[in-house]
C-alpha cells in the first residue's frame, strides 16, 4: 500500500513478497555495521522477520518501517520509517538504504517527506538513534533538523548510540 511519494521515490508498506530485497538489505555492509545482524539468511527468515518486527506496526500504531521505492528503477532501495520503539520516549524515525544508493539524495528525500508525515499522523517529537561512527546518519539527521540530544546507552544494548531529537 502507498504512503507517500516525492519527486523520486514511493514510500509503501512492506509485504511478504519484498523477502528478497528484506535479505539483501539486512545482510548490507552498511546495516550490520551500523545496525547488527539480525540473522536473515533466507526467504524463509525474511518472511519471518517482516510478520514478526516491521508488518504488525502498519496495524498497532499506524505507521513503521516502509519500502522506499525508486520510480525510475521500480524497485526498493531502502527501508525509511516511524517505529514505536521500547525503550526510547517518542517516536523514532528508522533508515537505511542499499550502499549503491547512498549519496544521492534518496534518504533525505524520504526522510523529509517520512517526517511531515509524522507531523501530520499528530506526532509531536521525533526521535533517532545511531552509532557515533555513523557519520553519514548523524549528518543526515543534522540536515534533516534534528539535534543531538545526548550520547547513551539502550537497555540490552552494549554499544555507545547517539540520541537525536526533533520537535514537530
């Protein structure tokens, strides 16, 4: 289902037949060095792991983590999205985006339009998370108008993350 579309991109809900991209994407450089493993190896595991962690949340809040879609290539390139995280007060926006498709604008293009549609669901105050490493994440967070908060750590998480946060 369309969420939203911008000038290059459809932003969708993910479905079960997205498996393969689910894989490719989990299984990026850029994703488990900045997100970890998630151990999803197969069809089977990405199926799995969309019933279990991304699909429901359309449902329960109204929102999460969407396909982003390029128009041109009809094809997904990265995931963008709201999700109602345990253990973080607010809403946190979620991206990431297949290595080939980094520096090119998309992420800021869908990260924008991902944040007015926050705006306009009622949301009042976004949040971000990401490894101080993560340069490329933290720049775009800052350029989106997000501001660092603090640096912490989650509960059940041993790495250092940084908190951003953004007012709607």
């Amino acid at each position: 289902m369309k969420v939203l579309e911008t000038e290059r991109l459809l932003i969708r809900h993910i479905h079960l037949g997205d498996a393969q991209f689910v894989i490719d994407l989990l299984n990026s450089r850029g994703w488990l060095d900045n997100i970890g493993d998630r151990n999803v190896k197969t069809i089977a595991d990405a199926e799995r792991y969309m019933r279990k962690k991304m699909i429901p949340d359309y449902e329960k809040s109204g929102f999460g983590m969407y396909g982003v879609e390029s128009k041109s290539e009809e094809k997904l390139i990265g995931f963008s999205g709201l999700v109602d995280r345990p253990g973080l007060e607010g809403i946190d926006l979620g991206f990431a985006f297949l290595e080939e498709y980094q520096g090119m604008g998309f992420a800021f293009e869908a990260n924008k339009a991902i944040v007015a549609h926050a705006k306009d669901l009622g949301v009042k105050l976004l949040k971000a998370i990401t490894l101080p490493s993560n340069i490329s994440s933290r720049n775009l967070l800052e350029k989106l108008g997000f501001q660092l908060i603090k640096e912490f750590y989650m509960e059940k998480d041993p790495e250092l993350l940084c908190l951003y946060q953004y007012s709607l």
